[in-house]
C-alpha cells in the first residue's frame, strides 16, 4: 500500500502529460482539417471562377457578332466610305464611357484584387458618391449557381439594364440619348439605324467585359492563394 | 492581411483597344474612345500595314498608362506578341484578349487560362502528391 501510495504521486505527474500531447494532437488534427476545409473553399472559388470566366467569353462572342454585323449592315446601306475610322475625330476629347477601379474587399488574398466598375456615357460622374462603397462592399467573391438568368444564352443583358432603369429618371434616359447620339455623329446627321443596333451590341459587349476583368481578377486570385497556400 | 499589396482606387480610367478597325469602331461608338491634349489616343486600330513593333509600343505604352484600366486586344493580335502579353502580371490595367471577326476565340491561347490550367494538369497533381 505504501508503495503503491510512494508510487502514486509519480503516475499523477505523468498522466497530464500525456493528457496535454493527447489535446496537441487533437488541435493540430483541428488545424489541419480546418486548414483543408479553407483549401477547398478556395478551390471551389478558383474553379467556380474559371467556369464564370468561359461563360462570360461565350457571351462575349455572340454580342460582338452582332455588332460587327450591323456595322457591316450599316456600311452596305450608306457607303463604306460613310462608316470608316478615317472619320474619326482627333481633336481633344474625353471618352463618355470609363471604368472605375476599386481594391476588393476580399482581404483573406494575399494578391491585389481590383474591382472595376463600368460607367456609360458619363453616368457614374452624375450618381451618387457611395457607389465607390458599394462597389467595394460587393467586391467580394460569391459563387454562383448554374441555371441562373446571369447569362443568358442570346447574349443580352436585360438584368443588367434593369438596375440602371431603376435609378436613372428621364432626364438621365434623355441624357444617354443625346451621348449615344453625339457618339454616332461622327458619321453625319443621319444615320443608319443598323449604327444605332451596332451601338447597342458594343454596349452590351463593354458590360460583358468589364465582368470578364472581374472575374480574370477573382481567378488570379483564388489562383495566387491555392498556389501559394 | 498584412503585407497585402492595395490598389488605389481610380474613379474613372480609360478602357484602350488593339484591334482591327470594326471592333475599334464598334467600341468607339460605344463612347470608350478617348483622345488627350497631346493627341494621344487609347486605342490602335491594326490593318495589314501595322508593323509588330508599333503593336508592341501601343501595348506597352497602354499598360504603363495610369489612367487606363482594362486593355483589350483582339487574340490574333496578342498572338503576334504573345511573349509580351504572357509576361505582363500586373493586375491594373487588365489584359482581355477578345476574338475578332475572322478569328474566333480560343481559351487555349489565352495568357490567363493557360497560366492557371497548369492546376488541372496531370502534373501538377502528381507533384503535390510527392
């Protein structure tokens, strides 16, 4: 018994630490499969991106066809000397459509992440200045789901035009009549309505695109991250 | 994180084209051109008489600009440089090659997708196995 007792306070100090190399291991399976989890959200993200990335340029080739179409349209009714680049104006003038560029909220990439943002005919200059918060607050990766409206398959983008419908009033519509006008006056006064289809085909096209720079910029990212983590 | 490289948010930036002349037109209508003070404009229409040299000083004098933010270059034309535009890795201005009229699009050739497909690769997988 007294051995037994001699020998008890020995054992006592060798079973917690065990105990503690038990709870080690336990938090560092934890880490590791924690770790794996994170792995595959951003392999999930990579992927979902690249998919994105493919639809979008799939998209992008119809909406571009049309317009080279309606142009090709437009020169066979007015003359090609009448829809030519030698009638471009060189004289000093600011482009009405630009792009706004935000660093992405995504702060879990160790790689910059921009954000663009497209502005038509002046639009963005007229709105809000929160939209540069906004545009950041959605900035952030989401997956998405197949069978969606994103893309729909003719290319045309009414979800895009939906928003803008929403908070443009007359006068902003009346505003991008006239930009959309002074753009196609480069070709003479009156012009040829296949100008004015093409016009919008190269619209829906931009729309495309800046999308396409969202997502090659998601995809480098979640690229960076999985090659680096 | 810390050490992250930021991005300066830029509240209106160009968006320049290299391309043939109906998708510069096409984009021009769109109201992307734009032509400054000294008569530089951000986009470069490309015939059969374009030289690879001036489609190489449009490419790098577009992606040193500050104020422009996506280049788009048609992929024939990016195929003719591609040793330039699979080198750029900056993140602004963003390089999208598009297809044009008589040369559709090919993933393939893309300096983005084939610099990332290197993660779907067989050996790719099989090195991190060892």
């Amino acid at each position: 018994m007294a051995a037994a007792t001699e020998e008890h306070p020995g054992s006592t100090g060798f079973v917690p630490r065990a105990a503690e190399e038990v709870e080690e291991v336990h938090e560092a399976n934890e880490e590791e499969r924690l770790g794996r989890d994170d792995d595959g959200d951003e392999i999930l993200r990579f992927m979902d991106s690249v998919d994105g990335h493919l639809l979008l340029m799939d998209s992008l080739s119809p909406a571009l066809r049309r317009g080279w179409i309606d142009l090709a349209g437009a020169r066979h009714w007015i003359g090609t000397s009448r829809v030519s680049s030698t009638l471009f104006d060189h004289k000093e003038q600011s482009a009405a459509t630009k792009v706004q560029v935000v660093d992405s909220a995504d702060l879990q990439s160790s790689e910059p992440n921009p954000h663009f943002v497209l502005s038509k005919w002046h639009l963005q200059e007229k709105s809000n200045s929160n939209d540069a918060v906004s545009a950041q607050d959605n900035t952030k990766p989401k997956l998405r789901f197949r069978g969606s409206t994103t893309f729909p398959e003719d290319g045309s983008h009414e979800a895009d035009v939906a928003p803008a419908e929403s908070w443009t009033g007359v006068d902003t519509r009346s505003h991008v009549q006239r930009a959309r006008s002074k753009a196609l006056s480069v070709f003479g006064a009156l012009v040829s309505p296949k100008l004015r289809t093409s016009q919008i085909s190269f619209e829906t096209a931009l729309e495309l695109i800046v999308e396409l720079a969202n997502s090659r910029s998601n995809m480098l990212a979640s690229f960076f991250q999985i090659k680096d983590g | 994180m810390a050490g992250r490289p930021s991005i300066p948010t830029i509240n209106s930036a160009l968006i320049a084209i290299i391309a043939d002349e109906d998708t510069v037109t096409g984009f021009l209508l769109a109201g992307v051109g734009n032509v400054d003070l000294r008569k530089k404009t951000n986009y470069l229409i490309i015939d059969n008489k374009t030289t690879v040299k001036q489609i190489e000083d449009a490419f790098k004098e577009f992606t040193t600009r500050e104020d422009i933010a996506i280049v788009l270059i048609s992929q024939y034309v990016a195929n003719m440089i591609r040793f330039l535009v699979d080198s750029y890795n900056r993140p602004v201005p963003a390089i999208l090659e598009i297809p044009s009229k008589d040369h559709p699009y090919d993933p393939a050739h893309d300096s983005v997708l084939s610099r990332v497909k290197y993660l779907f690769s067989a050996e790719s997988v099989a090195s991190d196995r060892r």
